[in-house]
C-alpha cells in the first residue's frame, strides 16, 4: 500500500532553532545506530520511520558505519526512502557522518580530507540520495590537522552534497577553532552532537556556553545512557539486552552505586507521571541551548512511548534539585577520548 503521510504531523511535537541558523529540528530525532542494520527485519524499520515522520520527527540521523554489518543501516534507510519517503524529502532533515572505520587500509578512518569525501559519496549512493542536509566529522582526529578536516566539510557544502557542516563529539576549546576556520572559509558550523545524559553531564562543563557564544545547535546523543535511563535494568541485566550482548554497553556499567542512582531517578519520574526514560529525554532538553534529543527505537510502541516525553518538559526547582542528587557520572561516556582532544 502506497504511504502516505499524517496530515496533522505538524501540530503534534515543538521544534527548536538550530543556534542562530535558519534551520530548527524536532525536539526529539530519530537516531538509526541501533536497530537499523540487516539484523532486524525491514518491516519493522520500515514501520519505525513511517510512524516517526507522521508524529512530526523530521530528522533521521545516521552513519556511514551504523548496522549491522557498516553501511546496512543507510542502505536500509535508502529503501524506505525510495519507496515510501521521497515525495517527503524536502520535508525531512537527513544526516550523516564519518570518522570511525568503516573500511581497512589508512584512508577508511578518522578525519582525512580523503576518507570524508570518498565516505560522503559513499554515504550518498547508499541512501539514494543528491545530497544530505547535515554532514559530519564524527570524532575529533588529533593527528589530521583541524584545518583539512574542517576544509573537507566546507567542500562538501560547497559541492551540494551536504547542506550544513556538524562535529561530534569534539572538546569546548576544538568546537571553537572548528567554528572560526568555518567561518573564514564562509561556511558556518551548524550544529555539534555531543553524548549527553543524566549520568554523563559532560556539556555543561564549558561546551555548552562554547555553543551559545559560536551560535551553533546542540543535538544529544544517548541521552537514555544506551538504556541504563530505562527501567530495562532495574531488576538486572535481561537476556537481548544491550548489556548482555557487550558491544557498545558494558553490563560492568552496572555496578550497585550506578543502579541505586537510577532507581532514585526512577522514583522521580514516577511522581512525576512519566517512565524513567521520558523524564530522561525531558531533561536533556531542559536547557533552551539544547536543539534536539536523539532516541532510538527497537518497535513502534518504543518510539510512541519515548516521543510522549513531549507532553511533560517542564520540571520544578525542587524536581531538579532532587535530580541533581542522583544525576551523577556513571563512567557511561564511552566517546571521552575524542572530546579530550
């Protein structure tokens, strides 16, 4: 049956200014780095982003290495595009990024001006797609000069095949030097995507303010703390969990201090009248400095629930107050070493 999208899409999530660009993003993005590869099936993908887009989520981020196996998750993405998005594309924000391996040899990693562009076209055949709205320098490369990497983010502007130029995960005082080479070469730093979360509060500690004053927009990734914000793990570590599989999240995160924290948390957010994983989302996006969240969604019934966090962003002094208490680093910020450059 041929989609066709929600009508009311618009009236049903806020959208937020992107720092002092023209450009806002929905309050809440879609993140394909988990669940998108060729290890769940299509269909449910395929339901996942419909239902995303008629909900008002505009923004699909990706990777050129999101899956599995690399590159699935924008092949994936590529086919729904085809056959259920394209009349949209002019409605949706798409982004990519490149910086971590994705093929072997010294031109398949970090910040090249080679590996950028060549991942780029690869990035654009992948999905199907002219050009991208967002493309990214994924990590910090301490030993690229920032001049050639930033320079590759202007030239894929300049060609047409990105939009807008982001970082992610770099340190205050990269983002700042990135900002000022992209303004001399007349093409602004839109946006940085730093990790972010009630256990990994990193930002506040100057990126923030770095962001504010360059005008450039913030979108948080694992602000659920790759699950460990959830009640996922309240009782333990479930079988065809994140933790059990020990890819990206270590079940050692799990320690009795961190799960006392996040039964505290949990404890608030149901005085609240919210999951532990919606007061998490509405946290992120308690600072005005914050553009978007960005969640992931295993069903559609995820991705309702999380999205839902909308109806409740506002919190009390007291609220946050208590949060502060328990909202304390839990050694969860995996991406420390780019951001340390």
């Amino acid at each position: 049956m041929t989609y066709v999208a929600d009508s009311e899409r618009y009236e049903r999530i806020p959208y937020r200014r992107c720092g002092r660009s023209g450009l806002r993003l929905p309050a809440i993005s879609l993140g394909l780095w988990h669940n998108f590869g060729d290890d769940r099936p299509l269909e449910v993908q395929r339901a996942i982003l419909r239902r995303a887009f008629d909900l008002g989520v505009t923004h699909f981020d990706l990777a050129n290495n999101y899956g599995p196996p690399y590159g699935s998750a924008e092949l994936n993405f590529g086919r729904v595009m085809r056959e259920d998005l394209r009349p949209y594309r002019d409605e949706l924000i798409i982004s990519t990024k490149a910086g971590y391996d994705m093929w072997p040899g010294p031109y398949g990693d970090w910040g090249s001006r080679k590996y950028l562009l060549a991942s780029l076209d690869q990035s654009l055949s992948r999905m199907g797609l002219d050009y991208v709205d967002i493309f990214y320098s994924h990590r910090f490369d301490p030993e690229t000069p920032l001049e050639e990497t930033m320079g590759a983010l202007d030239s894929a502007v300049r060609s047409g095949k990105a939009l807008y130029a982001g970082i992610s995960s770099y340190s205050a005082e990269r983002t700042a030097q990135a900002a000022a080479i992209l303004r001399e070469m007349g093409t602004p730093l839109l946006i940085h995507q730093p990790s972010y979360s009630m256990l990994n509060r990193w930002i506040e500690g100057g990126l923030l303010g770095t962001l504010e004053r360059e005008g450039v927009g913030c979108i948080a990734f694992s602000p659920l703390a790759q699950g460990m914000l959830t009640d996922k793990y309240l009782g333990g570590v479930p079988a065809g969990s994140r933790a059990s599989k020990g890819t990206s999240f270590s079940a050692d995160l799990l320690t009795e201090e961190n799960v006392r924290h996040v039964r505290t948390l949990n404890e608030i957010a149901r005085g609240r009248g919210q999951s532990l994983a919606q007061m998490a989302l509405a946290w992120s996006l308690r600072d005005g400095r914050v553009t978007s969240s960005l969640i992931g969604a295993s069903s559609v019934g995820q991705l309702e629930e999380n999205l839902a966090a909308l109806d409740r962003l506002d919190f009390t002094e007291d609220e946050l107050a208590a949060i502060d208490r328990d909202a304390v680093d839990a050694g969860v910020n995996i991406w420390a070493a780019s951001s340390a450059g």
